[in-house]
C-alpha cells in the first residue's frame, strides 16, 4: 500500500495526470525482479477527506507505454 500526494487543488487536470502516471511508471520500475505475477493489483485516488475512485490497472499501463 503506497500513499502519495500528486498534486494540489490549483493544477490543471493534465498536470495531476501526468505526475500521476510518473509515480506509477516509477513503482513500475522499482519492482523487485523476484517479485512474480501481476505488481499492480488496484488503483484508487481520492482528494484528502474526499471518496475514492478505483481506477483500472490495465488502462492506466496503456497510458504509460
């Protein structure tokens, strides 16, 4: 489990996807190579006190490449 701010209220909805998209290309990378199966399992965002969103893995690894 990793919590992570990406970004704050003021940046543009392009801004909070690409910082977004970079921490997840960098968890991508720091994966230990004697860890087997699938790494990112679930993705979910959400504002400090707001709901959370789950996002789905495989669109967001579509994103990335």
């Amino acid at each position: 489990i990793i919590h992570a701010g990406v970004g704050k209220v003021s940046f543009g909805a392009e801004k909070l996807q690409d910082n977004l998209l970079a921490l997840i290309t960098k968890l991508i990378q720091l994966k230990p190579s004697s860890s087997k199966g699938i790494y990112l399992r679930s993705i979910g965002i959400s504002s400090t006190m707001g709901p959370g969103v789950k996002v789905d893995p495989l669109q967001v690894r579509a994103l990335i490449k």
